[in-house]
C-alpha cells in the first residue's frame, strides 16, 4: 500500500490515480446478499471477501486504504474552483496502466512500440464509463456559469395584440386582399401553409418590403419581438457597417414568423436561413418569404431544407454504390446553398451539427436569437452560440431576454477540454464580447462580436460597462442582480433568486 499511495506533497491528480489504482486492483463490487442457482432456487452467499485472482487486494482493504488516501488530501484547504470531472482521471489514470503493461509486453516479445496502433482504453467503451460521463459534468456546464441554467417560468399580465389583433381583426382579411392572395397561390404548387385568411398585424418597419403584413402561422402562440425592437436592433448593427459587407448572411433561430429574417432580407441582406421546432413556424417563415418577394414559388413550395434533401436523396440511397454517392454529395451541397430557406430543428442541437439537417459549407455573419423565454435554459444557448462554427469572425451575435435573469455577462465562454489541465485553468475562451446591452419594456437585447479585430469601426468596439446593473431602473435592481460582479444568486437562493425578498414567501406559496 505504500508503494501506491503517493508522498503527502502530491497533487490532487495523483491522489485520484491512486485512489482508482486501487479499487481496479481491488474487486470493490458489493456482493448480493442473494444470488441464484441454476435451478432457479435463491442460494446464501457469505458476507465474507471474494477469492483473490493474482493477487488483488482484498475490497474492505482496497476501500479503506483509498478512503484514508482521500481524507489526508482533504484536509489541505484549497480555494473553491471547478473540478475536474472523476471521468477524466479514471480514464487517464487508467490509460497510463495499460500503457506501461504494454511497453513491457513489447519489450518482452522484442518487438518495437512504433509499429502498433494506438490502443484506447477499456473504460471509453464500458458502462462504467457512460455512468461516469453522466454524473460527472461536462466541460459545456463549466463555462457561462453567470447564467442562469434552468427553465423559467416567466409571466406578462399584459397580453400584446400585435400579432391576432383585437375584436376589429376577428374576421380576418378583406374580400378584397382574400382575392389577391388566392389569385397568387393559383399561380403554381400548393405551400405548405394554409393560415391564409387570418394574417397578422406585423408588419416589415422599412426596406424594399416595407408595410408588409406578416402571415402568422395557425395554433400556436408565438411571441414576435416588437416593431421598436426590430428597428432599433438593425439601426445598431447598421452603425456597425454590417450591411456594408460584401453579403449579409442572417441567421435567424426561434424564427416564429420570420419577421426579423424578413427585416433582414428587406434592407439588404443576400441570405437568410431560418430556424424553428415548429413545422407550423417553418411553414409560415417561407410563406411570408414568398409574399415579400425574396422567395420563388417554385423554391418556396419544395418546403424545408429538411424535407427538400429527404425527397431527393432517398431515392438514391436505396439505389446505393459509388455513383449514388456521387449524386447524394452533389444533392446536399446545392439544397444547401439555397439563399432563403428554412430549416425544421432543435435550435441547439442545430448549432451542434448543421450538416445533420443539411446546411453544409455556410457561415453567417448576422444571427438574431428571440426565444421563447420559459422553453430554453440561456446558458445553454449561450455557450452553444460560443462554440459554434457557422458564425464567422466579425459576426454580430444578437441576444433578446427577459430582465428578470439580470444582466448577461459581458463576455460569452467556450467550452475547451485540455486534457493536460489537470488544475482547470482553462475552462473556457472568451469568444463572444458584448458590443451592446439595452433596455426595451420588459426585455433586454444584447449585442455580441465574435472575435473582433475593429472591421467594425468605432461603433463596433466592446463596451463591458453595458453589461452592468446601471442601465436598469432604480425599482428593478430589487428584482434583478449583476450577474456580471456578483456570484449567481440563483444558485444560493433556487429559480425566485430574482425576486424581491420581502414577497420571497409569497411567490413561493
């Protein structure tokens, strides 16, 4: 046991090697108080140690040896930092073992450690290491800690009418615009979406497609970001010179009606990409793509990308052989080029893997996120938009949030896994630097740059102090605390950590 056990002056690395150097040496699997026979009859079995095979050290031993191991480590005060997940040190601890038995098998056999392949570890493939994986946390939960990470639950007493109007709208369109719509759907394929009769009161604020109303997709609730929103978002990211820019390419995730896509297109952008769960939303964004004009009939009634690249590639996956391939590569890449098209998917899982759901060789320089605020976890959606490679560099990141979160950090993180960081120093890379962070009713809209290098002029300068509680109103700071200077209070005080405290027991009940 001395042998294992590492000097007192030992990292913590090397007391989590010993400490699973000794439970593999040891068979540390609590034995059943019953087992079964073959005849199917229970049998007793002795509460006593297991047979020993080349000599392992006995369980009780094993454990007790590494629990005095880990309780001489403990002692040491350390400051409070994210740990490394036990995964990790398992598995390294572990691959250095298998490591050294086979060095000493090759020098044994005289053969020479170059000519083999690498060798992985056991434990990467086992259940063991799926149940470590999913205990430990993941190096996406270590960055971004600032925000908050659960679900809220998030209510406006107000219900806003910009969308199906009031008792006026009730009826839907006029004979007249019915007539017009009709006569244009008759003028090739069927679309998908069939909420022809009652459009919304949305409208596109300015651009070639200005005072366009806006279809609303049927069934479902969506919250569009409000007219003085979309208009002072684009306002700020023109006094950035985007739209000086060879191309604009947008893209817009929770899309819902489109509506900030459709902005987009309007005052000059080349392409537009939307992205929402709904089958019902994705219908509409390209519905109201092909009344504004940005979108052909033809192109418009294939449907989503998803579907498009479904219909044309199962037929040749069932042919199969070299030349299908051939034809399925050249399918994807031209569906995928399409300028204006929309995309049924997760929006994180989407951020992840683009080219699952077809979108392959894009990069995008403008992305818009208005989320439903109760149906995602924003740091979730934060580090996803961090660590995602279809945003460029320059790119302009913009985030819409509730006030009741607080303030987001004026940096956003990506996740980086060093398997040499055994003191976790490098939890993250700041990607995303917060341009602006501005106040409008009862949200918030953050703007971020992807790495900038000052293309975007002095406008496009990081200003962190946005960032910050100040800009709130002086009744709000009760509600809500700088994420940025002080530790998450949602961790201390659970999903009412916004609230005030005097009303903490009321909102609780």
């Amino acid at each position: 046991y001395q042998k294992i056990l590492p000097p007192p002056s030992a990292n913590r690395f090397e007391a989590m090697a010993a400490f699973a150097s000794l439970f593999r040496l040891g068979d540390v699997s609590a034995p059943s108080s019953r087992e079964t026979s073959r005849t199917g009859q229970p049998v007793a079995v002795s509460s006593g140690p297991r047979v020993l095979i080349h000599g392992a050290v006995p369980p009780a031993a094993g454990v007790a040896v590494a629990m005095g191991a880990m309780a001489a480590f403990s002692t040491r005060v350390r400051p409070e930092r994210a740990r490394r997940p036990r995964a990790q040190l398992v598995l390294a601890a572990r691959e250095s073992e298998d490591q050294e038995v086979e060095e000493d098998y090759f020098e044994s056999a005289g053969g020479s450690q170059s000519s083999r392949s690498p060798r992985k570890s056991s434990l990467s493939t086992s259940t063991e290491a799926s149940q470590l994986d999913v205990l430990s946390p993941s190096s996406e939960e270590l960055v971004n800690v600032d925000v908050p990470n659960h679900y809220l639950n998030i209510h406006r007493s107000r219900p806003t009418k910009s969308v199906r109007g009031g008792p006026a709208h009730v009826h839907g369109r006029s004979k007249r615009s019915k007539q017009k719509v009709q006569w244009r759907l008759k003028q090739g394929p069927p679309l998908a979406h069939k909420n022809w009769d009652f459009p919304s009161r949305l409208r596109v604020s300015s651009g070639i497609a200005k005072r366009r109303r806006l279809e609303q997709p049927a069934g479902i609730t969506v919250r569009p970001t409000m007219e003085r929103v979309r208009e002072a978002l684009f306002n700020q990211v023109t006094s950035m010179h985007l739209f000086e820019d060879r191309s604009v390419r947008v893209l817009d995730l929770f899309a819902g009606t489109g509506s900030l896509g459709i902005e987009a297109l309007s005052r000059g952008a080349s392409e537009c990409i939307y992205v929402d769960t709904s089958k019902e939303c994705v219908d509409c964004c390209i519905a109201n793509s092909w009344l504004s004009g940005f979108m052909e009939h033809e192109e418009a009634a294939k449907g989503t990308i998803n579907e498009r690249l479904q219909a044309e590639v199962a037929p040749l996956m069932m042919v199969g052989g070299p030349r299908a391939q051939v034809q399925i590569e050249l399918h994807r890449a031209q569906v995928s080029q399409q300028p204006v098209g929309a995309i049924e998917a997760d929006v994180l899982e989407f951020l992840q893997d683009p080219e699952k759901y077809g979108l392959v060789n894009r990069s995008f320089n403008l992305v818009m996120c208005s989320p439903n605020f109760n149906e995602i976890s924003y740091r979730q959606l934060c580090t996803a938009l961090a660590k995602s490679e279809l945003i460029e560099r320059d790119a302009l990141v913009c985030i819409e949030y509730p006030r009741e979160i607080g303030v987001l950090p004026p940096v956003l993180c990506a996740p980086f896994d060093d398997p040499e960081d055994y003191d976790d120093i490098a939890n993250g890379v700041p990607i995303l630097h917060g341009l602006r962070n501005r106040e409008y009713g009862s949200g918030m809209l953050a703007v971020y740059c992807k790495l900038p290098t000052g293309a975007r002029g002095r406008a496009g300068e990081p200003r962190p102090w946005e960032f910050t509680e100040t800009l709130m109103q002086p009744k709000l700071r009760q509600r809500s605390r700088d994420l940025w200077r002080t530790p998450s209070i949602f961790a201390n005080n659970g999903e009412r950590g916004f609230a005030v405290p005097k009303q903490a027991p009321q909102l609780n009940e």
